[in-house]
C-alpha cells in the first residue's frame, strides 16, 4: 500500500478503536490513538503475517509490550482477518475471550503481555531463537515512553548489543504522557538518542504520526548491522480526536454519547476525504 492508502486504513481503524472501546466502556484510549498509525503499517505493510500462516515458523513476531492499549491491537487484527468483528464487540462483555491486555487465547497474539517491562526481554529471547535456529523472521516490540521506567528494559537493552540481535526493531511510543502527567515531570526520558546509542543500538526516529515518516523509517533499518534496532516514534496521545489531543486525562478517559459522536464525525470527514482524493 502506499501511505496515503495506509493512512486511509489507518482512519477506518481509528473509527473502529472508538466504536469498539465506547461499547465496552473500557479501554485506554489515548494511548491507542497513538500507536495506532504504527500498528496499522506493521501488520498491513511490514510484518511478515497474515490469518493463514499464524503458525508459521518464519512469521514476524510482535509483541505489544504497552499491552493496555491492547483495544488499538484488536482493531489491527480485525482489520486484517486475524479475528471477527462478532469476538471484537464482546470486548468488556461477561465471558469473552477478550481481555484488557493481550492473552494469546486470541488468534495473531504472540505472548501474554502488559506487565510494563517485560516485552522486550521476551523479544530478545525470540530474536536469541531466530538466530540459534537459522530463521528469518524479525521481532517487533511496541513499547510506551511511561514504561521506559522499568529497569529491566536496560537490562534487555544490553542483551540485545550483546548478542547483536539485528532482527530486533524496538519502538518506543513517544507521546509524552502517562497516567500520572507528563514523563519529563514524572521519569525523565532524553536523550532517548543518546542513552540508548550508547547501548550500542542503532537508533532512529520518525513521526508516528505520519505514515510517510512511517514507512520510510523502516525501509531504511539494515537488517545486517549486527546491532539491534530502536525506532523513536514521536507521536500524539489521543491522535486523531481534538478534544483528547495531548491531554492526560484520556490515558483511560471514556467518552461520553456526545463526545464519542463528535469523534466519530470528526474521523469519518477525514476517511471521506481520503476516499475522495485516491479516487481522482
């Protein structure tokens, strides 16, 4: 797809992620608006993956490590057949197999994930397998910039310089908000550059919130370079939605009728637009 057809994507998965965590009244929205231009390139564009080779032993791994903004995850896997939209509407429903973090009862998740820290030391421990067994599969590991505070992330970030773990693309969803404020107040984070190039990571950033930035960036990693590799995804929280735009209070607000329709009419003016202009 080219990035205007990912970003028209990108739109109707947007609309989705409302329609679903409005329904279930559960979710953290902010942080799913963010990741969710980048998620829709990786499973649309980049990974190695689809509905027919789940179990396939050169798939791409992903593992989404900020595992509370899982609702952004079933929206991506919705749209691209890993599950239907009947099992996605039973999120927050009695008995659905839906959780709120990834749990790998659901077709397409890799591992149980959401404990902050812990992603990507299970992502050095599948990129360690890819090369002791001579695969070609590349792990992705989708990150918070609020989880930077975990000290096993440093721990893991030294194994992946140790073992050169080329096949490891790490992203830190660099929004800027937690739960608690901003993260320069709460856990100060730069130079993200610096700290972890001094890791021996080969380090890159790019607009998250453009699908151009997006695709360029990854097709200039060197999957070659024997060091592992870490995307600095400057983003919105609340991308994509006015009102919820870099305020923290939507790290796990819910909107109410009134908000939720001005959002959804704010999204689908944007996917008609879209729609409109890769017609002509």
């Amino acid at each position: 797809m080219t990035a205007k057809e990912l970003t028209l994507q990108s739109e109707k998965n947007r609309k989705r992620l409302l329609e679903v965590v409005y329904n279930a009244k559960a979710g953290h929205i902010g942080g799913d608006l963010s990741c969710l231009n980048v998620m829709t390139a990786l499973y649309t564009e980049i990974m190695n993956i689809s509905p027919g080779q789940v179990k396939d032993p050169n798939r791409d791994r992903f593992i989404l490590s900020k595992g509370h903004c899982v609702e952004s995850l079933y929206t991506v896997l919705e749209s691209r057949g890993f599950i239907q939209p009947a099992l996605v509407n039973t999120l927050g429903k009695f008995g659905s197999v839906l959780s709120g973090h990834p749990t790998i009862e659901v077709p397409g998740i890799e591992v149980c994930s959401g404990a902050l820290g812990h992603g990507l030391g299970i992502g050095i421990g599948m990129a360690i397998a890819a090369k002791m067994d001579k695969r070609s599969y590349r792990t992705f590991v989708l990150m918070g910039d609020g989880e930077q505070g975990e000290g096993s992330i440093y721990e893991a970030a030294m194994a992946g310089h140790q073992y050169k773990l080329d096949n490891l693309v790490a992203i830190i969803d660099r929004n800027h908000l937690q739960i608690s404020g901003n993260t320069e107040d709460v856990m100060a984070l730069d130079s993200i550059r610096e700290r972890w190039s001094a890791f021996g990571w080969d380090v890159k950033e790019m607009n998250g919130d453009d699908m151009e930035s997006i695709l360029q960036t990854f097709a200039s990693i060197d999957y070659t370079n024997r060091k592992p590799h870490l995307l600095v995804s400057q983003t919105t929280k609340g991308k994509g939605v006015s009102y919820m735009e870099n305020v923290a209070s939507w790290h796990h607000g819910m909107p109410n009728e009134e908000q939720y329709q001005e959002a959804i009419a704010e999204i689908s003016a944007r996917i008609e637009t879209l729609e409109h202009t890769l017609r002509d």
